[in-house]
C-alpha cells in the first residue's frame, strides 16, 4: 500500500484500546512509532491488505502485528486489533465473525 495517509489522526476502537493497554511499554512505544509513521509521508512500512477483509491491513510493529482500517473520507485510521503475532489473527478471526 502506498503511504498517502498523510494528516491521518489514529483512532483506537474500545477494544484495541484495552489490549494496547495490557502491552508491555516498550512495545506500546514501538506501535505508536510505527503508527505515527504510518501517517507521515517520509516512510514506506509493511502494510498488506488482510485476506477476507477488504478494508482492514495489517502494519508490522515487531512481533507484534497491528490491525487497522482507513477511512479516507474522514481522515483517520481506525486500529481495530492488536496482538503478538502468534495469536492475533486467530484471534483477530473470532473476534470479527
């Protein structure tokens, strides 16, 4: 995906909020990183489209993986999920049936 969200603001839904709460604060930092970088127009990050989905991504943030929508009529990205990369997209899965 190319990286034209700039301006973008983050939004977390209640439910991402809560998981990135319970990261530890080394990782929290790095997922606001990434996703500060996310929305800036001087990085190119690794972003794929979710298979299933056709408005959510994934960004990589280490072993952890987080799960967003664009919404470009509002200017935001909408974070969904977040989780280590083992478990998320089972879980992420079962959480959006």
């Amino acid at each position: 995906m190319k990286n034209n969200l700039y301006n973008y603001k983050i939004l977390f839904a209640a439910s991402a909020s809560r998981l990135f709460k319970k990261l530890p604060n080394n990782i929290q930092k790095d997922v606001l990183l990434k996703l500060k970088q996310l929305v800036s127009v001087e990085h190119s990050l690794d972003t794929k489209k979710l298979e299933g989905y056709p408005n959510f991504f994934r960004l990589k943030c280490g072993k952890y993986r987080v799960v967003y929508e664009p919404i470009h009529n509002k200017i935001i990205i909408y974070v969904l999920y977040l989780g280590h990369r083992r478990e998320i997209y089972k879980e992420f899965k079962n959480y959006f049936k």
